[in-house]
C-alpha cells in the first residue's frame, strides 16, 4: 500500500514510517523538508497523489492554547480536504489517553485535532496512547533548573515509542476494525517524577528530580488525579519501563 505519513521525522512518525516500510509499504514522508507544509496546505494535494491511507502523527512546537488548538485543527482540516480529493480510504490518528476533560495546552489541541478529522467526509481511526518511556527525558530537558528538574505530579502508565508504532501500524493498515478509537499503554502505572528520577540517576544528570503542583496550571488536577490513565478496554504492550531504562540506559 502506499501510505503517507505526516510528521515522519518525529518521534512516531519515523518509528511508524520504518515499521510500515519494514513490512512492503510504500511510504511518503510528509514534512516540511520534504517540500510539504501540511498547517498552509502548500504541496499537500500533490503528495497524496495515489496514496491510500495517511497516518498523522505531527506534533506542535507550541503548548500555548490557543496556538495549538489552531494549528492541530487547521491541520486536520486541511488533511481532510486534501485527503477527500485524493481519494485516500482512511486516515488514522496518533493522539493521546483520557483527553476529553482536558481545556487547555497541548491536550486541549489534540482533542481539537480529534473533532475536527471527525468532521470531515474521510473516515478517521485514532489510536490513543499513553506518554511514551521518552517523554521522561524530555520532561528532564524542560523543567530543569540548575541540577534539580521540576516534574509535575502526573500519574501515568508509560509505553514504547516503538511499541505505539507497531500498534499503529497495525490498527492503520487493518481492513476492517471493532472499533474506530484504541487505547495504548504501558503495562503498568508510574509515577512520572519517579519515572524521570530513575532516567536521572542514570544518566549522572540532573542530580535531583522533585515533584511540584502547578496551582496555575489549570490541567494539574487532572495530570496528578489519573485522568491520563488508560480505560479498562486499552491494549497493554511492553516492554516495561524498567526493561527499557535498562536498554537505553545500561548500568555499568
């Protein structure tokens, strides 16, 4: 099949793009290195030329509300209307585990994301994941501060990059689904400060990880209550965190 993939040079994308490539696809990458600006719509129709599903796994270089709100949407929007002209079957979309109560930042942007593909007359499948394994580090590079990184109390139940990808992959190519919406997640619960606590003491850097509460954050309540955890029906994968942190990270 030939299968377009928007955001290939991200975290998943790439990931989906070499799983998918690895079983016979045909795959387009769709970034702006590769000539295509899915948020103006430029080089979008012509990269859909005969291209069956389109996968969406861009990310946002922004968490500020309303800046991501507007660019997930009118991304979606403009997959959609490109999309229905090519002729593509489906679109499938990575998005993000228990964000429907969620009003602002990058989640509220994700759930603008979701609603808007649905909108559209190209039927959409969307895979829900948890955090990834790597969302440890970069929560290390974004909130540290001199030798102590600052995480925000989040209750979650990490998963793979990689083992997202594969589950994409899949959900993306399969004929016919039980559902249009699957969840993805880690096989167990962490703590997230713990989590980044444990990549910390392995790397040698930052020297401490402390757990705060954003009173102004207005999704804090929410992150540290379990409103990020997978329901009752999600797919649980490995490998586990502490498998990974020991492939990614081997002690000495």
């Amino acid at each position: 099949m030939k299968i377009a993939v928007v955001g290939a040079s991200g975290r998943i994308g790439r990931e989906v793009a070499d799983v998918l490539k690895n079983q016979g696809h045909e795959i387009v990458a769709i970034t702006r290195s590769t000539g295509v600006d899915v948020y103006t719509g430029d080089g979008l129709a012509e990269a859909l030329t005969g291209v069956q599903i389109v996968i969406d796994a861009v990310n946002a270089t922004t968490t500020e509300t309303d800046a991501v709100t507007d660019f997930f949407r009118t991304i979606a929007r403009n997959l959609q209307q490109a999309a229905a002209v090519a002729g593509v079957t489906r679109i499938v979309l990575v998005s993000i585990i228990g964000i429907d109560p969620f009003t602002a930042g990058h989640y509220a942007g994700k759930l603008a994301q979701e609603r808007a593909l649905t909108e559209g007359p190209v039927p959409v499948r969307i895979l829900r994941a948890a955090q990834f394994h790597e969302f440890t580090e970069m929560m290390l590079e974004w909130t540290t501060q001199g030798d102590v990184a600052y995480v925000p109390a989040t209750r979650t139940q990490l998963v793979a990059a990689r083992t997202v990808a594969e589950k994409l992959a899949e959900f993306a190519i399969a004929e016919t689904t039980p559902t249009a919406v699957i969840e993805v997640a880690g096989p167990e619960e962490l703590n997230l400060a713990d989590a980044a606590s444990k990549v910390a003491a392995r790397r040698g850097t930052p020297s401490r990880v402390k757990e705060v509460t954003n009173l102004d954050d207005p999704n804090h309540e929410l992150q540290s209550g379990g409103a990020l955890l997978p329901g009752p029906d999600a797919i649980l994968a490995g490998p586990t965190f502490a498998e990974w942190l020991d492939q990614h990270y081997p002690t000495r």
